[in-house]
DNA sequence: CATGATATATATCATCCAGATATCTGTCCA
DNA sequence: TGGACAGATATCTGGATGATATATATCATG
C-alpha cells in the first residue's frame, strides 16, 4: 500500500516573533520597554515574558528583521534600543494576513468555581472581590486611554485601536456583571444553607 | 553581608493534576472522557491536552489519589476509568481553599488587529465574522446547557455551574456585541478609505 | 463487500512559553 | 550611608500545547 508522509514542518503557535516586531513597528523601543508596554497597554489581551523576549529579539536580530543599536543611557544603565528593518516590515506584514489561531483559555478562578460546592462554601466571594475590583480598575485605564487617542489625532492604526480598546471594554463590563450576579447568587446559597443549619 | 536564600520550591502552576482530580470527582471518566468533556461543556472557561492528561493521570494513580479500573468495553477498545480516592479528595478540597492564580492572556486576534493600519485592510472583517459566528452558536449551547440544568434537580455543585455558565453568557454576549460594533467601524473605515482613493 | 471516512482510545515528543531567579546600576530619601 | 526601589538585561526550569503515531470498531457508499 502506498502512503503519503505528511511532513508539514510542524506550524506551531511561534506568535512572540511577531508581536515584538508589531511592537518595534509602532516605534523604537527595547526589550524592558516591550515588556512595559505589554503589561500596561496590551496587558488586557496579550503577555510577554522575559523567557521568551529576549531570545525572540537575538533571534530577529540575527536574522535581519530588527536592528540593535544603542539607545543612549535614558535613565541608569546603557539601553539596547532595536528597530524594526524593511524585511522585519515585510515579515510582519505577511504574518498579518494570515488567519489568527485561537488560543486556549484556561481560568483556574472558574476551574475552582466550577469544582465548589454548596456544602463547603470558602473564599470565593472575595475571588470575585478581588476580580470585581481588577475590573473596575480596568475600565477606569480604559476610559484614560481613550480619551488619550481622542486627543493624539489620526494615527493610522488609530481605528485598530479604538477596537481593541472596545474589547477590552466590552469585556471589563461583561465581568463585572458576572460578577455583581454571582455574589448575589453566592450569598443566597449561604444565607439558604444557613437557614437550614439552624433550622436543624 | 548576610542574606537570606529563598528557595521558596518553586510553586509552579501545576493546574492540571487538579483539574484531573476535579473532573473525577463529579464521575469517574477515561482519559479520553476527560478531554472530551473539556472540550465541550468546560470547553469556554477550561483546555486540557493529551500531552498533559495521561502523565497526569499515571502520576495521580501512583500517588493513590485516584484508581485505575477496567471500565469495560463501551464501544471499541478496553476503557481504561479512573475514579477519585479519598485522598483524592482531600487534595482537591485543599486546592480549592487556595487561590486561584491569574492566567496570562493571548489573544493572537486583537494582537493582530492592534497591528492593523488604514492603509492596508484585508481579511479583519472575516475574522470578525467567524468570531460572530463562533459566540452566537456558543450562546445557544448555553442554553440547552442551562434549561438541561434546571431539569436536572439539584446537585450539590448546581449553584456553582451555574455561576461558571453565567460567566460564559456574559462573555459571549459582550463579545457579540464587540463583533457588531467593530465591523461598524470597519466598514466605515473601508468606505472611508475607498471615499479618499476615488476623490484622488 | 471492499473502501474509506470517522469516532473511540491511549500515548509520546518537540517546541513553546511563563515565571522565578540572578545581577547590576543609579536615584531617592530618611 | 545605607537601604529600598526602579530601570535594565538575561537565563533556566519546568509546565503546557499540538502534532503525530498507533489501533480498533462503526457506518455510509458505491
């Protein structure tokens, strides 16, 4: 029987290439400052770590996509600033285009949710607390950044920007509904579990 | 100069033991179960791999916080079921006190879309579109889950899933209501655009 | 009734990735 | 003067994903 060997040189995810070269597109910056960004502004949908970082910008560099070059000493200690080259453009360009891979969710505050049970109720109302709080805070940033991009004129992202910002509200405010109902819910089935103690 | 060594034993994340030893706890399963189960009704909030099921599983059995049974033949092969100890239990009643750990976000769709420029729109308005799609179909799966529920009676863990379904709701619901307002800007964008290339 | 597509089932391996850790310098302030 | 803290670069361990391999049984289809 003849078989054919699928070799497809395993397309894995390889996302954290791509998004310093987004990152170095929108302007200069260095490693520390990647990782800033991507906690503060891009931290509602997307996360970097040092482990990855760093090797991604070696590896750019050596194969031409970015540039390094000293970023002049902005503070205490000798910056290493890269910038994004005309095939580094192109890469990212070409990334563009192709469809985006869903990635996997995994919530452990939901995972513990979904694994409580009424007769041993613990910490959850102060998980959800704490998200509330996070959420709030969250579409407070949201609120400043908007009025921010208001103010900065037409970049050519800028419609780009706004929609990701609309995500990121949208979402903020679905989980603080959640959460208001759940706290609700979750204070019912105390009160209920309560009631039947001492009634017993 | 004295200082103090913290070897604080790394405390990974290590989440899907517990997510193993959850899901058995509700009934005892297969391997293949347990994926399947992920993949459908915890699918929306929780992801499990095979390359971390079945060393979970063996290394669970080992420690004795679950047992391997046959589980017959229901279908095609010989089952292999696990079902949870009480050990078990008492490993996934103390997780569940400790709180949960944020999980990182990688969203490669709004990475992509944040990339995005006025100047070269292409297949955004697509993606949007089957994100519509996926999260409308996803919305009625919450229903038949819900009604499906109620029927159901009441289980100890009833007022939890419940909160976790909630969670999903919500989210789809804001998520459907990004898709809509962010084709809006889209298209208005791309007319926009079209505007300015005719007037040239 | 051969054929192939599909579902059930278990398992491994190569990468990818997160987070802990290490190290160093300068600034602020008590 | 000394410690806390922020800016900065980097590495390593171990956890997680997804592709792949291997089998068997069922079911539609010509």
């Amino acid at each position: 029987m003849i078989y054919i060997m699928k070799i497809y040189m395993a397309p894995r995810n390889r996302t954290t290439p791509y998004a310093v070269l987004g990152m170095l597109h929108i302007r200069p910056m260095s490693g520390y400052d990647i990782r800033k960004e991507a906690e503060t502004s891009l931290g509602y949908f997307w996360s970097e770590s040092y482990g990855q970082l760093y090797p991604a910008l070696r590896d750019l560099a050596a194969a031409g996509l970015i540039r390094r070059r000293a970023g002049g000493r902005t503070g205490t200690r000798e910056r290493q600033v890269y910038e994004i080259t005309a095939s580094g453009r192109e890469a990212l360009a070409l990334w563009r285009t192709q469809p985006p891979r869903p990635t996997p969710v995994r919530s452990e505050l939901l995972l513990k949710l979904f694994f409580g049970n009424r007769a041993s109720t613990g910490p959850e109302l102060n998980w959800i607390d704490d998200v509330l709080a996070t959420e709030t805070a969250a579409l407070r940033d949201f609120r400043r950044i908007r009025s921010e991009l208001r103010l900065q004129g037409d970049h050519p992202s800028l419609p780009f920007w706004l929609i990701t910002l609309g995500y990121g509200e949208h979402r903020s405010r679905a989980v603080i509904r959640w959460c208001r109902e759940s706290r609700k819910a979750l204070r019912a089935m105390v009160r209920g579990a309560g009631r039947k103690a001492t009634r017993r």
